[in-house]
C-alpha cells in the first residue's frame, strides 16, 4: 500500500470542550502559546464490570475534577450497559464514546465511537458518523500505522491498548508513539496512561493532547473522585514552567 503523506503541520495546542447535545471533536480551541497548552483526562471503564454497579462509580469519578470523555470498552458494551452510562456522562458534559460498535453509539446517544479494529472498520464508521459523532481510532503499533490511519481522518488517535496499564508508568512505545504524534500534526492524541495516577506526567511533559485512565481510578482505595481530583492537580503541576 502506497499512503499518501499525512499532512504536517505546526503544532495547534488545542483543548476539546463539548458541547451539550452536538457530539463533534473537530471543534477544537487553538490555544494562543505552547506555555497554555493543557493535557486532560480521558476515562475507560474497567475491564469487565456490572453496569449497574458501575454507574454510581462513574457519577463519582466525573465530580472529582474535569473529564474530557469517557470510553465504554467493548468488554461490557450491551445497549443496557451504555443506556446507564451515556447519561451520567452527559450530564457533566463528558464525551461518551463506544468502543467497536456504532449500532450501540447511535441507539444510546453516545457522542461517537471507537475504532480500533482495523483501516476499513473505521472508514465505515466515519461513512456513518463524519461530522455527526466523534469517531477516534486506535490499535497503533507504528509510525506507518498512524499515518495510515490518519489518512480517514479520524478525530484523534488512541496509542496504547485500552487495557493496557499494566504497569505503573505509560507503556513506553505508547508514548514515544503519541509524543511523536503531537509534536507534527493537528490530529489530537490520546495515550493510555499506567495504572499509577503519577503517570499522567508523562504525558504532559510530553505535550500530549490527551492521557487515558483506567485501573488507576477504578482501584484506587480512596475513591474514584478522589483518584480524578488528583489527576487534575497532578496535571496543572505539570504544566506550570521549572523554577
């Protein structure tokens, strides 16, 4: 396969803000300097969960601290599942997106979809949604598998496996692959962070648009909204300049 090249250009520090009722992540704020620029917190739901356990988890995890959206892994994804959480999401303007199944995205009103099956599952799922839902797309192993992905135009790319905070620190390839990512083009970023809170740090430092989070809020002993509240202090650390 011949690609054609991804278009480079300078960075736009941007920042997702939704808007309620109108899923769309190409509205995206270009933000005035480098030294604005602000990662934010992206969630997965646990690798296998009872939604209706889950639910009053998740209301308590997104009045901790700002959440930019949520992904309902594919693990659990039934209509009875999504119907519980797309709400609570929404009612804190949280971005909610199905991971794999758009039939589920358009039925519970989810803002759009996650795609990590492949080029031609995600071109489907941009032939339904483009301009109507957000529709990401992960699975990246390589700098060639970015590209080719970006070729869609999705709304951004996910780096790392959506279970793949099995160590405390960001998964290294993950992060290289995302820092890469962000530094030249304006598709926005997300990595998959580890199962440490800490290691959203990384990705800031890293200017990565976006850090996801599982394990690290889900287990934490004190809570999730606590776990989510020290995210986003651990996040504005990060971005204030060295002494």
């Amino acid at each position: 396969m011949v690609l054609r090249p991804v278009q480079v250009v300078p960075r736009c520090h941007c920042n997702f803000s939704p808007v309620p009722g109108r899923a769309d992540w190409n509205r995206f704020e270009a933000m005035a300097s480098p030294a604005e620029f602000r990662c934010r917190l992206c969630l997965v739901t646990p690798h296998a969960y009872d939604a209706e356990q889950f639910a009053p988890r998740l209301a308590d995890a997104l009045a901790g601290a700002d959440v930019a959206s949520l992904i309902i892994t594919a693990s659990s994804n039934d209509i009875r599942a999504a119907s519980l959480l797309v709400p609570i999401a929404a009612a804190r303007g949280v971005a909610a997106v199905i991971h794999n199944d758009t039939r589920i995205a358009a039925r519970t009103g989810a803002d759009g979809v996650h795609v990590d099956t492949g080029v031609a599952d995600l071109a489907a799922a941009l032939d339904t949604f483009r301009k109507k839902k957000i529709v990401g797309a992960g699975n990246i192993g390589s700098r060639h598998d970015a590209m080719e992905l970006a070729e869609a135009e999705p709304d951004y790319l996910f780096f790392g496996r959506l279970d793949g905070d099995t160590d405390d620190a960001i998964f290294p390839k993950a992060l290289d692959l995302a820092a890469w990512w962000s530094s030249v083009t304006v598709i926005p970023a997300i990595v998959m962070g580890g199962r440490a809170l800490a290691s959203v740090e990384e990705a800031a430092r890293n200017e990565i648009e976006f850090v996801a989070l599982s394990s690290a809020i889900w287990t934490d002993a004190r809570g999730p909204s606590a776990a989510v509240a020290e995210v986003a202090e651990r996040l504005a650390a990060a971005r204030e300049p060295a002494a």
